[in-house]
C-alpha cells in the first residue's frame, strides 16, 4: 500500500481510491462552516474528517464566535491519516475518535449543532460486503432502503441525521449524482422529511479538477421542522467562496419531479423556455424515446482484451481460423460518420482502434478439437495466465466469450463533445468500451436513417440532460439514460443519410445538426426557426458547462 498522506493532504493513487478520499479546498470548507456554525457554543462534527480541513476551518470558526475547541468532534477510519491529523490539531484525542462512522451512534457524542464534511465517494463496486451490510443497515435504522448500487456518500447523509439535534445543520461536498442517480432518490427524500430546507449549491467551474467526478454542495438546516422545498443556486466560482455569500437569490425546485426522478438538477442549468419546449416535444406524436425504437445495451466483456483482440496482421501472422475471429470495434475513435463500413473498418483496423476478437463458438469446445494454430495460441494464452483473469475464470470453457454479435448500431457511451451514434454496415461487433444497439423489430426505421435522427438539436439536447456529466468533462450515458434520450421520428430520404454522411466524416457537426433541424425538425415536425434556435443553444450551454470549463484553451474544440 503507498505509504499514508501528510497531515492535511490527500492521499493519491489506489489509496485515495480504497478510502473514497479526495479532499477539499479550504475555501469550500471555510464556506460551509461558516454556514453551518452560528455560536460559539455550537458542536460540530466531520464523520470522515479524512486530511482535517473541516476540522481546521471549524476550529478557527468557533474561536471567531468565542468558543473553542470544545465544540470539534470528528471520525476517522484510515488509521494512518487519523494518527497524522489527531496530532497536527489542537482538540483532546477523545474528540478525534478513530472508527468507521457506520459503527457510531448518537449515544457516542454530545447531541450536535452540525455535521459537515466530504464523505467518501466509494462506489458500490469497491465497498466489500460487510462494509456495505452496514452502511444499509445504517439507512434503515433511518427508515432509508438504499440500493446496492449507492455509493457510501449516500449512508453517510442519512446517518448524519441521527446526531445532530432539533435545529441542526447538515452541510457536505457531495457527488451531483444527488441531483440525478436513481439511487439518491431515496436520500432526497429522507432529506425532505428531515430538515426545512434543503439548499444544492452547483458551479460553474469544478470543485476538485483532477476528480472524474461532479460535485456539489448540500446544505440542510432546521432538523425536525415542517419541509419548505428544495432550492438551488448556481455559483460562477469557487473563489466567490471566500467572501460572505448569501443564500439568497435561490431557485426553488419542483420537489414531485424531483423525488419521482422525472426531472434531473441538470435541466435547471438551461433556459426555462427550453425547458418547456422540451416537455411539450416529448409528448410529440412524431418524437418518440430512443428506447422505443432499439435496446440499448452493454457490448461483450472478454477479460483480457489483450489476448482476445487481435490486430489482422497478427491474426494472420498466427494463422488463426477465419471462422473464429469476428470483426470488431475496439474504442469510440473509430467511429465517424452515420455508417462504420468494411472499408472504414480496414482503417480504423491500421490505427488499433478495430481489429479481431477472438471468437471460439460451439458448447464444450475442447482445445484439442481445435485447429492447431488456435490451440497453440490458446495455449499460449494458459501459459500467461489468462485462464485467470477474472471474467474468464467465471466461464467454461475460459476461452469462449460471450455475446460476441454484430448490433445494428453503436453507441458512444463516454463521449466529450457529443454522443454518437452509428450505424453498423460492416458487421462488427463491439466491447463495453461501446454500447450496442439493436432495433426493435417495430421500429419502422434502418440504422442509419437513426443515426440521422440522432443529430438534431432536440436529440443532443436530450442526450445531455438524461446522460450526466462526469468532472472531467465527459458525458456518461448509462444504458438506461439512452434508452430515455428523444428521437424525433420522421421519414428520412436516402440521399440526407448520404449527404449527412460526407459531412460528418469530414468533421462538419455544425452544419450537420443545422441541415437535420430544418429538414427533420422544421419541415416535418412544424418547428420554428426560433425554437430549433432555443434547443440548440440549450444543448449548447449543457455542453459548454461540462466540457469546456477549466479546460485550456489548446484543448477546446
């Protein structure tokens, strides 16, 4: 393991990682203790203090107020950044408990005026079992059933609650997937029977710059007084911080949509116009969801791309049998245009990015009923290792991938300046490094004419509002968050698809999207110039906010 952070410094690498621990700011801190402490009197408490800032910025703060060090309580579990903070910090050791938080209770502490802090963001993929039991059990005990896919940030809200007293304040940096991830719904909720008012503070450029992660800030206050709503606030900058920054003006939020996950944080960042332009297109009997017309799903998984992909030249060099390999797309550069064909996959084939996957049909295939130059390489394979890897030790034969098919179309699932979708005319098939999309047999539709629809202003702004951001600028669309994404439905000539097409692969977006508006979404569906205006500039600004904010200018597209 590397070796522990310095006091009041994040850790890095697969420490971070395992601890969730990204720490914040000082600016940020310093913010939400001033928020969240009013008297000197009050107590507070960071339950993962993590590098100690909230500590610091809270120590500071009461001693403002006239308190002292009295009042900072805080929890730690990584032994080694406990011992370094616990002994940089001017609080008695009996207030810096050393323990996973998820083992306290209320009765552990005085009842507290405050919770604050930067809870983990351990994904659910990287929290054992028995971390996890507790974590739910946690929630429960709060009248909260989190999903197994909340990450641990979610438990950490909700059992915040329980130490805090009638009045109290909850203020934490959070991932923004508490304003659109289907499992925050039920935090969101606890959040609305559990405090008056609940503030989501976003900004305009990124709190932790080097985290693939959005963030925001919750601030929540009055425990145990009637809900009022949910509000939000947009802020320019983290250095706006560093002055007093009133709550007020604040948006408030439609609080059913928001609950039922009808409506994402997302949507207020565009124009209220645009929004309700939006809803009415999505009841458009000529728009329909991207879900209707194709399934959207994950591409194969091999376990070790490095074995199972195969460039032609060394598939040839090797002399594997032609009736085992199967063309394939390796990554999303490969992609361009509406249609990916033979000869574009020769090209991309040159570049790495398409090539072989290794493709061994049949039940209880043995190796040696093999041809000979695949059982040498095979085992070969053994040799290395590979029968170890993890998703080939879980199948039988190891060597024998699954859902090794040709879809209609793929999909671009993290994509930077847009998603694309394209259709598949050289019968390759695709890893989960893209999403593959099959047309539903009612579809009415061809691939291509698909990807055609997928270029309007009304579809990349769906595609931004149902994906969502991640911190370092890339849009995630999640194979249900796809199959959500408008598709305005039209007929669609083939010399558009083929004129689309030439544009595209000679990198003219732009004009792309201006052609589909007028034809697809003017001409056929009845839209104004002005409202294919108001959609584009919307996708426009949603794009714009993820992908270019602190982002130098050599890098902007």
């Amino acid at each position: 393991m590397p070796p522990p952070p310095s006091p009041l410094t994040a850790p890095t690498g697969e420490r971070a990682k395992a601890f969730g621990a990204f720490y914040t700011g000082a600016a940020v801190a310093d913010f939400v203790v001033r928020w969240a402490l009013r008297r000197g009197s009050d107590r507070v408490l960071d339950p993962s203090f993590g590098g100690g800032v909230f500590l610091a910025a809270a120590l500071a703060r009461l001693e403002a107020l006239g308190g002292g060090a009295g009042g900072v309580y805080g929890a730690e579990l990584d032994g080694a950044v406990h011992a370094r903070v616990s002994g940089a910090l001017p609080v008695a050791p009996r207030q810096l408990l050393r323990a996973d938080f998820f083992d306290l209770s209320p009765t552990d502490l005085p009842p507290l005026d405050a919770v604050v802090g930067n809870p983990p963001f351990i994904r659910y993929q990287r929290l054992g079992r028995e971390a996890r039991k507790k974590a739910a059990l946690r929630a429960l005990e709060a009248g909260v059933a989190l999903s197994d896919l909340a990450s641990s940030w979610a438990a950490f809200v909700v059992h915040s609650a329980a130490f805090l007293r009638p009045g109290g304040r909850l203020g934490m940096v959070l991932p923004a997937e508490l304003g659109h991830a289907g499992y925050a719904r039920p935090v969101l909720a606890h959040l609305s029977r559990t405090y008056r008012r609940v503030t989501l503070l976003t900004f305009q450029e990124r709190l932790f710059p080097e985290l693939s992660q959005d963030t925001l800030l919750l601030l929540a206050e009055d425990k145990g007084a009637p809900f009022e709503g949910f509000f939000w606030r947009d802020v320019a900058r983290v250095a706006d911080l560093a002055t007093p920054l009133p709550l007020e003006p604040t948006e408030r939020l439609p609080e059913a949509p928001l609950l039922e996950g009808r409506e994402k944080l997302v949507t207020r960042f565009v124009p209220a116009a645009a929004r309700e332009l939006y809803r009415e297109l999505a009841q458009h009997p000529a728009v329909t969801r991207l879900g209707a017309l194709a399934e959207v799903g994950i591409g194969y998984v091999t376990g070790a791309n490095g074995f199972f992909h195969l460039a032609p030249e060394r598939a040839r060099a090797l002399g594997l049998p032609a009736a085992h390999l199967q063309r394939a797309v390796f990554r999303g550069a490969a992609l361009s245009g509406l249609r990916f064909g033979e000869a574009d996959w020769h090209g991309a084939a040159r570049w790495g990015h398409a090539g072989y996957v290794l493709h061994v049909t049949g039940d209880d295939v043995e190796v040696s009923d093999l041809a000979p130059a695949l059982r040498a390489y095979l085992e070969a394979g053994a040799a290395q290792g590979v029968p170890r890897a993890y998703k080939c030790r879980t199948r039988t034969p190891w060597y024998r991938v699954p859902h090794v098919s040709a879809p209609d179309a793929f999909l671009t699932y993290m994509s930077g300046a847009r998603p694309q979708l394209v259709a598949n005319a050289a019968g390759a098939a695709a890893p989960n490094t893209l999403h593959v999309v099959r047309l539903r047999p009612q579809a009415n539709v061809s691939a291509t004419a698909l990807a055609a629809l997928w270029q309007s202003s009304l579809t990349r702004l769906s595609a931004e509002l149902e994906g969502h951001a991640l911190g370092g600028g890339m849009l995630k669309l999640e194979p249900r968050e796809a199959r959500r994404v408008l598709v305005a439905t039209p007929e669609v000539s083939t010399g558009l698809t083929e004129e689309l097409d030439e544009l595209l692969w000679q990198g003219r977006t732009d004009e792309v999207q201006t052609i589909v508006d007028k034809v697809l979404l003017q001409y056929a569906l009845g839209l104004s110039a002005k409202a294919c205006t108001l959609l584009k500039h919307a996708a426009c600004t949603l794009r714009h906010r993820r992908y270019y904010r602190n982002r130098p200018p050599s890098q902007i597209e």
